[in-house]
C-alpha cells in the first residue's frame, strides 16, 4: 500500500473531514484515483487513516487559485507567495510557480 506522510497538525483536519485533499509535487508513488493510501503522522510514523483517492487533478502551481484550495477541502494561502514558500519548506528550493502540483482528493475508508 502506497504511503504518505503529514506534519501533525494536519492529522486532526483529516480526521475530522475538514481537510479532503492533499496536495504532492514530484510525484513519486504514480498516485491515481481508485488508490489506497495509507496516511501517516510524519513525526512518529504511525497510521492514523486508510483512504482512496476519488479525484486528480494537476496544475501549474502559480496557476492554483483560492477557490481550488476551498473546493478542494485544502488550506488556503494568504498569496501565491505563501503558497510558494509553503511548498519551498516541505521539498525545498526546486520549487517553483512552475512546479507541477498533484491535487488529490480522498476519502476516509
């Protein structure tokens, strides 16, 4: 089972169904709608949900606008700046507004 990880405090969103997207760049694990994934908390390695992936979409990352992030159930950004440096802080400095983001929506199993 294909595995992704979050900081801790974006576990409690998860779980509670206010957070139903996840956002990846550089997509590694081919992740496409009809996986399951197994969720995990990044600072202890441990399991905190099953999903599947009901929806993808990808887009440039300059070209995201706020009312994706609302309909995609993500955290919203102040800025496109925000959202950059954001996204700078978890893959580093090979981000850019060019960088190809992988929206995936999902569901608690």
């Amino acid at each position: 089972m294909k595995t992704l990880k979050f900081a801790p405090h974006l576990v409690p969103l998860v779980l509670s169904g206010e957070k139903t997207s996840t956002w990846r760049l550089f997509d590694d694990k081919d992740l496409r709608v009809g996986d399951e994934l197994s969720f995990v908390n990044k600072e202890n390695d441990e399991e905190f949900a099953k999903v599947l992936i009901t929806t993808v979409c990808e887009k440039r990352l300059d070209d995201v606008t706020a009312e994706d992030e609302v309909r995609e159930g993500h955290e919203q950004y102040v800025s496109a700046e925000e959202r950059l440096q954001t996204f700078r802080g978890y893959y580093g400095d090979r981000v850019t507004p060019d960088t190809m983001v992988k929206m995936l929506q999902f569901k608690i199993l």
